[in-house]
C-alpha cells in the first residue's frame, strides 16, 4: 500500500506529516524523522478502527 505523505515544517520549527488519503491523521515531531514514525503509528491506529487494547483493572 502506498499513502501520499506531505511533510512541513511549521512556525513554531516543528514537522508536521499528514496522510493525503487520511484526512485528520496527522503527526508533528522535532524532526522530519519523528514526525514521519509518529505518522506511522497514527495510521497504524486509524486503519485499525481507532481501537487499542484496554488492561483489565487490577
């Protein structure tokens, strides 16, 4: 699969990466690098229906 991935920087100096294809899944980082693994993770959590594991209460 291949996503379109814009990457800018912004005013304040931080990268910002967002999908094309996935409108609001978006990542910022100090560097292009972190902004691109955090981007991963977002659509990562995205495609699988924005749903994470829950621990049982101890």
């Amino acid at each position: 699969m291949r996503i379109e991935v814009i990457v800018e920087q912004n005013a304040a100096g931080e990268f910002v990466a967002t999908a094309a294809e996935y409108p609001g899944v978006g990542a910022t980082g100090r560097t292009e690098k972190e902004a691109l693994t955090r981007l991963l993770g977002a659509l990562e959590f995205h495609l699988q229906g924005g749903r994470r594991s829950a621990s049982p209460s101890a």
